[in-house]
C-alpha cells in the first residue's frame, strides 16, 4: 500500500503499537488481544471522527473559510463510512495519477474498468475548462463582458 502523508503517523503507530513483536501483527487492531476491529468498532470511530470535526467547526479551531465551507459540506451532505474516505482519497489522486497507476496503487486489476471512472471525470473537467479557455480566446464571451479575472467556472461535484 502506497502511504503518502500518513507516513510519519503509520511510523509512529508502528513504533507503539502494543503488538509490536508479533511478526503476524495487524495494523489496525483491538488494542487489548489483536483481533480484528469489528463493523460496530469502525462504525463508532467513524461517528467520533465526524463529532470531532464538528466540535472543530463550533469552535472556531479552523481559520480557513474555505476549509470550514468544505467540511460544512461533508458534514450536511456525504455519508461517513471507510468507503467515503477511499472514494475521496481515490477522487483526490485521479487528478494526477496516469490510470495505470492509480489501478496499481489502490489495487485493482489492470482489466478493470474502475478507473475510468475516476479518470473520466478528471478529463470532464478539463474539457470543460479547456472549452471555457477557447470561447474567451475565440472572444465569444467578450460579447457579454466578462471579465477573465472574475469569472469563474464552477463544476458541481459528480453525484455518487
């Protein structure tokens, strides 16, 4: 599994993990005898997670207004489950990722069609902004007065 800015906490969850010399380990475990996390275990981590950032919001720990419209956001609309962080994280490196090697990093097999799913809504989005570009080059938009330093193009988020 690929870690990208998890690292420094996966290296020190390691470094204290209570199981530490059992080379059979899990990573994520009951932290009293190592069995695995049951679904209400993930359900309840999942809640306090979304509690805590609420609690962040109301009290005005976050400075950045548009980080707080962003979690405002996720707290009215999305579900929170694993599922929810996977899809998100996925959706974040499609926008950089080549197809292949988003497959390979959240392992899906080379014939699968998943990702182009993800990929197919990165190249929506740049044709949008491509078309946007070439109407002002063309100056098809100047003829309503638009101004390239205020206008904005605002692409909603793909229901799923």
């Amino acid at each position: 599994m690929l870690l990208t800015s998890s690292f420094p906490y996966v290296r020190d969850w390691l470094n204290e993990h209570p199981f530490s010399n059992e080379p059979n380990a899990r990573l994520i475990c009951n932290l009293h005898n190592g069995s695995p996390l049951s679904p209400d275990s993930v359900d309840k981590v999942m809640k306090q997670l979304k509690a805590r950032i609420i609690r962040l919001l109301d009290t005005g720990e976050i400075s950045d207004e548009d980080e707080i419209q962003k979690l405002k956001y996720l707290i009215r609309t999305k579900k929170w489950n694993p599922y929810c962080i996977r899809h998100s994280a996925i959706t974040a490196d499609s926008d950089y990722l080549p197809e292949y090697a988003l497959k390979k990093k959240v392992r899906w097999s080379m014939n699968s069609k998943q990702g182009s799913r993800y990929i197919k809504r990165r190249i929506s989005n740049n044709l949008t902004l491509f078309t946007m570009e070439i109407l002002f080059t063309m100056e098809i938009l100047n003829s309503l007065q638009q101004d390239l330093t205020t206008c904005t193009v605002r692409i909603p988020p793909n229901p799923t």
